[in-house]
C-alpha cells in the first residue's frame, strides 16, 4: 500500500505517558504496555487505530475493563478500538512476541545471544500495539525482567530509577526517560555486556557518565569510539551551543544490524563495526567512519530527538540536517578539503546516479511504500547539501542564527522541513526565493556556463542555463535557486578582487566594507541569467562552484588548458582536485570511445605530466596528494555515457592506471619508500595522510605486476604493523589474478579467521574484485564457514561487494545477474530491508546495452514472480522495472 505526503492527517488521540514491560524469555517475551491517551479534541470519539505486525495479542484493557473479542478490531496489520471512551483514557495492552526468531532485525530482536531492539522507522509495531507515527510523542517508563545469569545488564532511555532481584534467578531494571519521545526512539538491550566507561563535563557543569557496552572481550576496541563521543561533545557546544541533556549517555555495539546505527534516546545502538577499532584491526577509513557516525548519533539527540520529524516525509529534516552536521565535525577534526571531496564523491557516485533513474525522488518523497527503502543517499547526502546551501548562503553566522531560532521555536515539537526552511529565513531577514524547489523536485539540475571577456569595457559575463532533468512523476520542472559561488584568477593565479557585478539591470556591488573580496555567491533563480563583473582588468580564468556550492553538475566551456592552470593554482583546493577530476573525465570518455572503435590507446602525456607535478609537490598536504591521483571510478564514466560500457569503462581505467605507473614508476616508488611509517599507529590528519599517499602510490605499482613491484608490495604487506597498510598492500597484490594473490588471500585468512570484521573485508575484496569470472569464487564464498545470510555486514561485503564489479556484475552472459537474482529471493525471506537494499543494484539495468537489458530485467521480473515477497523487496523491483 502506497502512503502519499499530501494524505496527512493529525492525530486524532496524543499519547501522554507509556509505561512498558518486558519480560524476556527463551522461548516468548511478553509486553506489557499501559497508555494514557488523550483525544486531540475534546469530547471526539474517532476509532483508535493502532498498529501492529507479527504480534500475538494476549489482552486489551480500556480504563482497567477488559475488553471482549468483539470489543476490537484486529487484522493482521491492525488493532482497532471502534468507540473509545470520549476524553482522556488508559489503555492496557499485553503482547506475546518471539524475539528469537525475529531474523528482520527489526523491532526486538537477538543479536549473538543479547536482546536489542531497533524502532525506526516502523518497528515498534513489532514490539507492541501503538500509534506508530513520529509526531505521537510521549513519556516512557520502562521495566525490563530477565534471567540475571543470561542477561546481566538491562538498558533502556533516560535513567535507571530501580534495580533489584527477582525469584527463579531472575531480575529487573526500571528506566525513566524524563523527555517526551516518539516510538521510533524507544530503545532496550539486555545482555552479558560490559562498559568502557568515561564521563564529559557539559559547559552548564553537568557531569554525564559515558559508557560503551560490547562484549567483555572487544572492550579493548572501544578507546577511539570514546575519543570521538568526547570530541562530538565538545564540537557542538563550541560550534551550536548546544549541550547534552542527561547525566547519562550509553552506546552498545552489536554485530547483526541493519543500517549503520541508531540514535534512540540516551542509548545509542550501533552496528559493531562503527565502533569497534584497534590500529591492528581497523583501517583509516574505518576510524574516520567511526568518528564521524558517532557523532551523527550523538548530534542526532538535537536534530532529531529534541525537535523530531511530524511524519516520515520529513525524514530529510533530521538526517540531511545531521549529516551535514558530522559532516562539518570531521572537517573540524581533519582537513576540510580532503572532506569535502570525499563527501562530493559520494554524491556523485551514488546520488546521481539514484537522482537519474527510476528510483529518483525529491529530498522530502511524496510516497512509499516501505518506508525503509527511503533511507537513501538522496535524503540523506543530498539533503545535506541542501543544508549546506543554506549555510553557503547565510554564512556561518546568519545559519547559527537560523539553528537558535529553529530550536527556540521547536524544542520538544515534530515539524516539517517548511520549518527549517522558515527559522533560516526569519532568523536573517533572508530572501529565498523559490529555495524550497530543493525539497520537492528531485533530479540533478544541470547548469552550463558560458563566459567571455570583453577587453575595452573590463567587464567579465558569465552565462548560466540551467535544465533539470524530468524523473519518474515528475516530467516537467521549474528553474531552481542555485548558489554559485565564484572565484576569478588572474593570469598569475591568484584571485581577482572582485569589485561589483551587473545582474538584473542593477549594479550590485561585491566588496563588503571597503574590504577586497575574492570569492562571492551567486544566486542563480532563472532558467538563463546572466552575471557581468565589473573592473576586470585582464582576461580572468573563472573557478566556478567553490567548495561545491550545489549538487548540481556543472558544465563550463573552459579549455582544457584553463582547467590545467586551474589544477595548479587555484585558491579553492576543492576546485583544484575538481580541475583534475574533470580533465581525468574528459580523457576517459575518449578513450572509452577509442576503446569501442578498437582503435589503440594513448594517453596524453599532459595528463601525465599533471600528475606527476601534484604527486612531486612538497607544499600539497598528502591526502590531498592522494585524493588528487586518484581516477574518477568506472561508475562516474558509465553515468556519462549514452550506453553504459562496463567492459569499456573498466578497460580505460586500468589502461590509464598502468601508463601511470609505467610512466611515474621513479616517483611512485620513491613515495612508498619516503611514507613508511616510523612508530606506532597514530590517528591523526598528518599520519593518515601520509598512509593515504603510500597506499595510492603502492596500488599503481602493484598494477604494473611486475617482479619487482609485486616484490615491494609483498615487503609492505608484510612488514605492516597495522590494517591500514596491511590492507592496502593485500588490495594492491590482489589486483592481478596471480598466484601470489591466492597466497596471500589464503594467508591474511589464516591470520584474521578469529575476528569477524576483518574477515568481512576479506570479503568484500574478492567479492569486489574485476579479475575475469569472479562469480564462481564468489558463489563458492557463500559456502564459506565465515560466511552467513543472516548477518547484514556479511551480506553487505560478500553480495554488496560484488554488486560494485563492473565487469563480473555486468557479466555479459548474465552470470553476475543471475547470481543476485537468486541471492535476492533467498535473502528476502530472511532480512526484507537487506533484500532490498541488494535488489537496488538492479535499478539502473535501462543504462546498459540492449543484451545486458535482457539479463537483468529477466531477473527483475524472476523475482516479481516470487510468491511472497516483501513490500520492501517489491517496492524496488517493481519501480525498477517502471511498472
Ligand atoms: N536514524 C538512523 C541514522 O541515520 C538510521 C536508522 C534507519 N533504520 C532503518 N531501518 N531504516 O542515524
Ligand atoms: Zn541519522
């Protein structure tokens, strides 16, 4: 069943307060649940419709009374009270639920023997009878009884009120959570646990105790997981002003669950691998990611918890609004620019393509059908970018503004994106325009500039066109209000000060203060407008969209050897690697058509030559080095082309990675050798870094697979001390379908075998691999002693890994379809939310060539025909195939 934006519907009774019990058992757990329950209008008697799924209804009492079998309705999806008495009732509701057998790890469910729940978006409906919808929020108590020997430590939100012992070896806990709460924000663990625990001194002088559960022997891997929670702490009270608001503040990690974490009031549930980390175990990347979704959750308790979504449509209002959160706290902690590439790629390579085929939507969706499926990049990352505008627009201080006055005005609320939208506008006397087109027309606007200089005026136009595309709903669209933020370098590369500008008629002047400015925003509302500088004494190199000032993609008419000067002088570093990446793209896609012409490949030695300046460049910060080296991904060519050519796109980019390396050898060898690491694992900007660059370098080499880089590959992987060399120099050896590959393979195994997350990236490598016929290793994974069907990480690496092969995936004799089709529908009975993420991969089969088409949609349709399917699973195969 389909559910539309524009149905919504205020409730019709508020939930005060909930009193909850569990009783955790082998074989059932029962829930207790007891509501008052006010009517939103006095005196209405409207039915009361509750929701449920795979519930066992023990007893439903209304104000004490027991009801009778015809006293309710109740469906398999529904418990129905016809006439409720009219004003404020209580309502006691028993369940019988079967946590053991719950593998949709959704609701409450059991995690290598520890109960754990996860509610959002609608899995409290799992756990009991309930209006389960953001904006009923209340106050819960909860009661949590258990076998004290099996589940020593019972958590739920707020704080712990009462403890004690029970008969039959049996105790409890009583937890109140003093803040009004919708369900999805309901949390319990119980389980053999134990804590790390710390404290943090809030500015008001609040000491919060800090505590992070896992099981006893992982402990030792929580000390980074802690430094980030501090360090969150602290970056939103110096940065928001915003502070924790209980004394206590636990995080659990579990190994089997869906998403990344969860931000559940006052106890945080996390997958165990955005927690768990040691220099031996974990890679750069994986200490980064911790970092920065630890502090997703923990700012979540402001943006999301405080002030929460009405209705899931808004789900963009808390995630873009958190992920552009950590997304500034770990520029903060790292380099900014570094960041921002990494966030831009992400966009890229995921949004785009998502915003340009038939699963594309606005930030705010106007339907679903499962929920779940709309945790996507597009609400998410782009609706990060959305609040990025916002900021690009205001400034850091007009968006603060915005923040106080949207906090000020919705504390303890569930509200809509409009509010958002209204606080940054009334905060700042601030004009929008049509500024809210970003949360409901979806796709990727493209823009073209065109610009020209004219000598005897001194005047500098640059033109913009924008166009965005139609997408599934949605075919014809308006102009949208982009922020364009540009920079002129003079012939010298340094930056023009900008002294005013012509638009509309008007000359707007740019300058603030009689102070020089060098970089300005431009708003760009119009289907086509035009900007004219003044005062332009020499014909200017314009760098456009600083910083990546909109998701947009942006198409100049800049020469190739402006976007060479631009690669090397450009003020806004971000604009630098841009330089480089659109060069990298332009010569890919040549030589991809070269490629489908069988004619010979040759790459411009400029090119070449480019890289190997930035490579040798003392004054260049080293990740930036390495994120500067690195060739746009198959995926980002394939989405330029016309018909996607996974054969062509993959050919190109390891033809141009070998010329390199080739080419460069002298450079990449010295840049392995002058990046080894002196002493032990230090996670900082400046070691990881330097590790960043050793890899990238080490990676070319190894693709040349000659004796004697393979040889210095081996020596790093040997003489690693930790995952993040380690790693890199398996990856840069498994390159080639050698002997050594299946040696080392075979040995980094034996080492890991123990430790269930390195084994996932064991994985995920083989299964992400390019060498020819992958599939059959892969299938023969599945049968792999470490590998399982119901842990979501195992999926994600193993399925998930090989669905990013360009080449094994797209198979062209249909293995690699084959293989995710039947995975999908035996996944699907297990795990609907992990299936469907899976069949996701199948959504762009249109881009392909007529053969490929075929394959997948045969799939599409295979698993269509699949007797009980999921909603989540059908939602995305059946807009896939445009039906
Ligand atoms: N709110 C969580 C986070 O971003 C994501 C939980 C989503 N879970 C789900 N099953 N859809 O921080
Ligand atoms: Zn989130």
């Amino acid at each position: 069943k389909e559910i539309f934006l524009k149905d919504y519907k205020l409730p019709d009774y508020y939930f005060d307060t909930v009193d909850l019990k569990f009783s955790l058992g082998e074989e059932k757990t029962y829930v207790s649940s007891k509501i008052s329950v006010i009517p939103r209008v006095e005196g209405s008697s409207a039915p009361l419709v509750l929701n449920g799924q795979d519930l066992n209804l023990v007893s439903v009492k209304v104000n004490e009374k027991e009801l009778k079998d015809g006293d309710y309705l109740l469906d398999s999806r529904h418990l129905t009270l016809p006439s409720p008495p009219s004003g404020v009732f209580t309502l006691e509701i028993v369940t019988e639920i079967y946590p053991q057998k719950n593998t949709s790890l959704e609701g409450l469910y059991k995690s290598s023997g520890n109960f754990c729940t996860q509610c959002e978006a609608e899995g409290f409906r799992k756990i009991t009878y309930y209006q389960d919808r953001p904006d009923i929020m209340a106050r819960y108590t909860c009661r949590i009884e258990a076998d004290k020997a099996l589940y020593p430590v019972l958590l739920s939100n707020g704080n712990l009120i009462e403890q004690g012992d029970l008969e039959d070896g049996r105790h409890y806990a009583l937890w109140e959570d003093p803040f009004k709460k919708p369900c999805y924000l309901f949390a319990l663990v119980a389980g053999k646990l134990e804590s790390r625990d710390d404290s943090f001194i809030t500015r008001a002088g609040r000491k919060v105790s800090l505590r992070i559960w896992t099981p006893s022997q992982d402990l030792p891997k929580t000390g980074h997981a802690m430094h980030s929670l501090k360090a969150a702490m602290k970056w939103d009270e110096d940065v928001f002003g915003l502070e924790y608001d209980l004394d206590l503040f636990n995080i659990v990690a579990v190994p089997d669950f869906n998403m990344g974490a969860m931000e559940n009031k006052s106890l945080n549930i996390f997958n165990s691998k955005l927690v768990l980390a040691s220099p031996e175990t974990a890679t750069d990347a994986d200490y980064a990611a911790i970092l920065g979704v630890i502090g997703h959750e923990y700012f979540h308790n402001w943006t999301g918890n405080r002030v929460t979504c009405r209705d899931w449509f808004q789900l963009s209002l808390k995630e873009g609004l958190t992920v552009f959160r950590d997304q500034e706290f770990s520029s903060d902690m790292g380099s900014r620019t570094v960041k921002r590439i990494s966030d831009v790629s992400k966009l890229r390579i995921y949004q785009y393509p998502q915003d340009a085929g038939p699963m594309a939507h606005p930030v705010r969706p106007h339907s679903y059908i499962k929920m779940d499926n709309f945790y996507t990049v597009t609400v998410y990352e782009k609706g990060a970018e959305v609040v990025r505008m916002y900021k690009t627009l205001l400034g850091s201080q007009g968006f603060r503004k915005g923040m106080d006055l949207y906090f000020q005005r919705h504390d303890g609320q569930a509200v809509t994106c409009e509010d958002f939208f209204a606080a940054m506008r009334d905060a700042n006397d601030a004009e929008f325009s049509n500024f809210l087109l970003w949360y409901s027309q979806a796709g990727t606007p493209t823009v073209k500039v065109t610009s020209s200089y004219n000598a005897e005026a001194h005047t500098f136009s640059l033109k913009f066109c924008q166009e965005v595309p139609p997408t599934p709903g949605q075919p014809v669209k308006e102009p949208m209000f982009i922020p364009v933020s540009v920079g002129l370098l003079d012939s010298t590369g340094k930056d023009m000060p900008l002294s005013s500008v012509h638009h509309d008629g008007t000359l707007q002047s740019i300058a603030k203060d009689g102070q020089p400015v060098y970089s300005t925003v431009l708003r760009v509302t119009k289907k086509e407008e035009e900007f004219v500088f003044a005062d332009v004494h020499e014909r200017p190199i314009p760098s456009l969209l600083r910083g990546f000032s909109a998701p947009i993609r942006l198409e100049s008419d800049l020469a190739e050897s402006d976007l060479f000067f631009l690669l090397a002088h450009d003020s806004d570093e971000f604009n630098r690697w841009e330089a480089g990446q659109v060069l990298a793209r332009k010569l890919m896609l040549t030589l991809v058509a070269d490629f489908q012409q069988k004619k010979p490949l040759v790459l411009d030695p400029k090119f070449v030559h480019g890289l190997g300046s930035i490579l040798r460049d003392p004054s260049l910060d080293k990740e930036f080095i390495a994120k500067a080296i690195t060739l746009p991904g198959e995926g980002e060519i394939m989405d330029m082309m016309d018909v996607a050519d996974p054969d062509a796109a993959h050919a190109v980019r390891v033809f141009i990675r070998k010329q390199i390396a080739q080419e460069l050898k002298g450079d990449l060898i010295s840049t392995v050798e002058n990046n080894r690491s002196s002493d032990g694992y230090v996670f900082n900007h400046d070691n990881m870094a330097r590790r960043a660059l050793k890899n990238i370098a080490l990676a070319y080499l190894a693709a040349l697979d000659d004796p004697e880089c393979t040889a210095l590959a081996m020596h790093e992987y040997q003489t690693a001390t930790n995952m993040t060399e380690q790693f890199a120099a398996l990856a840069a050896i498994a390159q080639n379908p050698t002997k050594t590959r299946e040696e080392v393979l075979a040995d980094f195994y034996s080492k890991w075998q123990h430790d269930f997350l390195v084994v996932n990236k064991w994985f995920a490598l083989q299964a992400m691999s390019n060498i020819p016929g992958n599939v059959e290793n892969v299938r023969n994974l599945l049968n792999h002693p470490a590998f399982d069907l119901r842990n979501p990480n195992k999926v994600y690496s193993l399925i998930g890994g090989f669905c990013g092969s360009p080449v094994n995936f797209h198979a062209k004799d249909g293995s690699g379809y084959k293989f995710l089709g039947e995975v999908v529908v035996q996944l699907d009975k297990i795990n609907p939310q992990v299936a469907s993420r899976m069949v996701s991969a199948f959504s762009r089969w249109r881009r392909y060539d007529g053969t490929r088409q075929n394959l997948a949609k045969a799939q599409l349709e295979m698993i269509m025909s699949t007797n009980g399917l999921s909603e989540n699973v059908f939602e995305i195969a059946s807009k896939s195939l445009g039906a």
